[in-house]
C-alpha cells in the first residue's frame, strides 16, 4: 500500500510517500513544498496546493496520513496550520484518496514510544525505520513520513486484530470484561 504522508503549513509543507508491504515500509519519494514567504497567505496556499496535487498524481497513493490540529499556546501558528490542513484536505479530497489523521502525540508515540519525543528524535526514528542515511526535505519530510509510518503501524496492528477476532470469533485484543460473578 502506497501512502502519502502530509506535515500541514503555509509556509512549507512537509510530505513523505512510503510504500508499505508487509511490515516493511521502504522509502518511495520526500521533501517540503514551499512557498515563498514574502508572498500573501491565498497566494501561498495555492502554490502549496497546486504543488501537492502534482505529487498526488505522481504518487497515486492509496491512503493519506495528515496530523491532526493540536492545541498550543501560539495561537496564529494554530490558524496556520489550520489553513495548511485545508489544503491538504482538499486537495487529498479532491483527488478521491482515503484520509486518515493521526495527532502528533500519538505518531511520536507510534514511532519512538514517548509521546512527547523531541523533532530530531522522531526524524531519528524515521531514518532507522526507512534505512535512509538522510531525507530530503528536513524535519518537514521526516515529520510528513512520520505521519505515514504510524498510519502504516495502525493499519497492520487493525488488519492483525481484525484476523485474530475472525479466527476465535471473539475480541482477542482490548480490556477484559469486568462481570458480576465471573
């Protein structure tokens, strides 16, 4: 399964597509689309977008993996990436591929164990899970391949319990019930 990983901005927007066979993820294509700052924010976007749709259509992927708008104390970064998101979402949309999001708590976790894993760390992990000495793009595309690896992660641990519960009929994976008497 080809997926195309998304680390939402207005400025550069990190994207990494890996294909995943297996357990095995393996490095397909990486790097940052940037705008030039010093352009208005519609004008920003629409380069952005137009450049993700190119790599939408070059990859062809079958799934999209975005992160999720955090909470934070900047509040104009929030609303920019909020804006980014947009985009992706859109032109993700547009272009028919399924989306999922993931929150950067729970990819940091995915990959490094910790949910409050430094960028380096994840970028760290990033390179070692994908066997690449370095990835273009910087943190945007290590991020955006982060994104890619845990939706990759959370597809084989579904396609795994989805084949133990069909095996015994019953939830193999989950809380155990608490029951009167049991």
């Amino acid at each position: 399964m080809r997926i195309l990983g998304i680390d939402p901005g207005t400025h550069s927007m990190g994207y990494g597509v890996i294909e995943d066979a297996g357990g095995a993820a393996k490095l397909m294509r990486a790097g940052a689309l940037r705008a030039h700052r010093g352009l208005p924010l519609a004008e920003r976007l629409l380069a952005i977008g137009n450049s993700l749709r190119e790599v939408l259509a070059e990859a062809r992927p079958a799934a999209v993996a975005i992160e999720k708008t955090f909470h934070g104390r900047n509040v104009q970064a929030l609303i920019a990436m909020g804006e980014g998101r947009g985009v992706a979402l859109y032109c993700a949309g547009q272009a028919g591929v399924p989306i999922h999001e993931y929150a950067p708590t729970e990819v940091k976790k995915a990959l490094t164990g910790r949910g409050g894993a430094r960028k380096e760390q994840v970028a760290e992990m990033v390179r070692a899970l994908l066997g690449a000495a370095r990835i273009e793009g910087g943190l945007d595309a290590t991020d955006a391949l982060a994104v890619a690896l845990c939706h990759a992660q959370r597809r084989r641990f579904a396609a795994t319990r989805m084949g133990a519960e069909g095996i015994s009929g019953r939830r193999s994976c989950g809380r155990a019930r608490r029951g009167r008497g049991r």
